[in-house]
C-alpha cells in the first residue's frame, strides 16, 4: 500500500491524449523587468545593480517608491541602495 502511495504521489497525471493535464507557465504573463544589455566586457554586480537603480529612477521621474515597486524591492532598501552607490543627487 505505501509503495502505491507513493508511485500516486510521484506519477504526473497525462490524459488520454498523452499530455500532462497539469497547465504550462505562461512567460508571456510573467512579470518582467528590463535588464539592461551589456556588451562582452565584464561588469560587476554592484555596477549592474547600480544601473538598473539610476535606469527606475529615470523611469520613474525620481519618484523612489515607484522605482522600489519596478525593482520589486522595499524602499528602505532603495533608500540605502542610493546612500550606498552616492546616488542622492538624481
């Protein structure tokens, strides 16, 4: 019984026709944020957070809780982000 169990719970369900019933992600529904393209050189990723930063920012008119929503992080954190990367003036 235990071992049926668990071939139960370890089985996908497929329906007549050979397809999972089990639906597939949507990307297109997703969430996106535009990451910014870079060349071959290498960055770091402080130079890579501190560009998204400056690029919500400009997005966002220098409104930071709405640049902290795009960035899907808290502003508490937007705020030291900016304290950090000298980013107070933009």
């Amino acid at each position: 019984m235990v071992v049926n169990a668990n071939e139960r719970a370890t089985t996908l369900p497929i329906k007549d026709d050979g397809h999972s019933i089990i639906p597939k992600s949507n990307i297109a529904d997703a969430d996106v944020i535009d990451a910014p393209e870079y060349e071959e050189e290498t960055l770091s990723l402080q130079d890579v957070e501190k560009d998204m930063i400056i690029k919500a920012l400009e997005r966002h008119n220098g409104k930071r809780k709405n640049a902290a929503q795009d960035l899907k992080i808290s502003e508490r954190t937007l705020y030291r982000k900016i304290k950090e990367y000298n980013l107070e003036n933009l």
